[in-house]
C-alpha cells in the first residue's frame, strides 16, 4: 500500500496579477503542491469552484465585487469544501477569518517560508486520523517524550525554586543570565535566550525583542505607545516588541486565535 499523499490542487484568489502569478509561482514550488490554478475575483473563483475540486484556496480577502469573506462562506457550502488560507495585506480581519473556520492566515508580501508553513498546515488538516494511542512510537513504547524543560529549577541561596514553564508569561536577558518572569514573581537564572528561544519554541514563547521572548499564550494585547513603539501586554508586565520581530509575533497570535476558535 502507497502511503505517499497525493499532491494537492490549490486555487489562487487575487484580483492583482502581479501578486496572483508570483503567489501561484510560489506555491508551484512547495513539495506539497501538485497543481495551481488561478481566478481573478471572487465571481470566477465561484465559477471554477463550481466545475472543479480544489484541495486548498489561497484568499485575498479585498476584492472588488464579490470579496474573500464571501467567497469563503460560499465554499462552506460545498459537500467537500475545501481548506482556506486567507492571503492579506490587513490583520484586521484575522479574528473573522478563523472563526469560519480558515487554516492559515497569511499577511502580504507573503514569505516563503510562511506560505510553507501554510502549505504544511493544510496537508496535516487533510490527512487522514493517525492511529490511536495504543499505537507505539519509534522506540515502541508509545510514551511520550518528557520534555526535560517544562519545570526550571532555580537555586537561590540555601533552598531551591521550582517554575513551571506554562506560569512564565516573559523571559528578559541579563547579561550572561535571564530573568523570568511570572504573575507573582520574577526568578534569575544562568541560561542564554537564545538557548530558551530554541528550547522552548514549541511551547509557544516567541523572540520579540531582542532581549525578550514572550509566552503568546499570555499576551492580552498588542499597545502602540509614543514613547516605547509596540508592546506585547501581559498580566506580569510589558514586553516591547521591534519590528524585527514584529510580524513573527502577530502571526503567531493569529495562529493562536485560529486554534482558540476550533
């Protein structure tokens, strides 16, 4: 039996040509991808999506006539629709997009690697259910691997602390040292944020500064102020953000939203 997934059919939606070719032309070049098409407004994606089966539709959301939002609820009708990913030069519709269910948001000019990340999205939502958990992994045991940085202990003088990872809402650097910080406290300890960022990126904590990194699970708000630019705001505090680091950011909170909302 072949377990290599076929590869999919994606449809591009962009009334712009330029943007519409160069995004089709991208996604021709991810390993996940079989075939693009293209429709110039959201009339003709209607039109297309009525005589052919697409695997994903890549959205822009402002167009002329019938917009992406339209579309997107237009192809919730069909039997088998297809996954959506929303390609947009504005945030402000994130919210919106994921609770009609969209796999991925994408912010314009669109990054290879986040249009990838996109891609991958999409193949995972359209696989088939893994199998269940008495199913053993590589070692054949099935447990899964303790993740050896969940709790961090700290020395401090004669006795010794313990911080779970979920209660950190930001890590700031201090020199060869970095201070996490916690709704009720603040704990020094001798790690690089480099090594935490590695660590610790898959539970969500994200560089948002040069000297920070941020838990998205704890950030309420995005701030603009006069005096600091962009800060991260959190129950413990308020993490500036530079613009480096900024749109990693916001796409990792529109993740978290999108995954709220299922």
């Amino acid at each position: 039996m072949n377990d290599i997934p076929r590869p999919m059919r994606a449809l591009v939606v962009e009334d712009e040509t330029f943007t519409r070719q160069e995004l089709a032309e991208m996604l021709a070049e991810l390993p996940e991808i079989g075939s693009v098409s293209q429709a110039e407004s959201g009339e003709a994606a209607v039109r297309v999506l009525g005589t052919e089966t697409f695997d994903a539709v890549f959205l822009d959301i402002s167009m002329p006539g019938l917009d992406g939002m339209e579309v997107a609820r237009v192809l919730h009708m069909l039997s088998e629709p297809p996954a959506i990913v929303f390609v947009t030069a504005s945030e402000r519709h994130a919210v919106e997009a994921f609770g009609i269910g969209a796999a991925d948001y994408l912010l314009k000019p669109i990054r290879p690697e986040r249009l990838a990340e996109a891609a991958a999205r999409v193949r995972a939502l359209r696989r088939p259910p893994a199998p269940g958990p008495d199913a053993a992994g590589p070692g054949g045991s099935g447990e899964p691997a303790v993740d050896e940085m969940s709790v961090v202990q700290i020395e401090t003088g004669r006795h010794t602390v313990f911080v779970h990872r979920d209660d950190i809402q930001f890590a700031e650097a201090h020199g060869d040292y970095v201070r996490l910080h916690t709704a009720e406290d603040s704990h020094l300890i001798r790690l690089s944020l480099s090594y935490l960022e590695e660590a610790w990126g898959h539970a969500g904590f994200v560089r948002a500064h040069r000297g920070y990194l941020v838990a998205v699970r704890w950030v309420r708000d995005l701030r603009v102020t006069s005096s600091a630019g962009l800060l991260a705001c959190t129950p413990a505090g308020e993490v500036p953000v530079s613009r480096r680091h900024a749109r990693a950011l916001k796409e990792r909170l529109f993740a978290a939203v999108r995954d709220e909302q299922r």
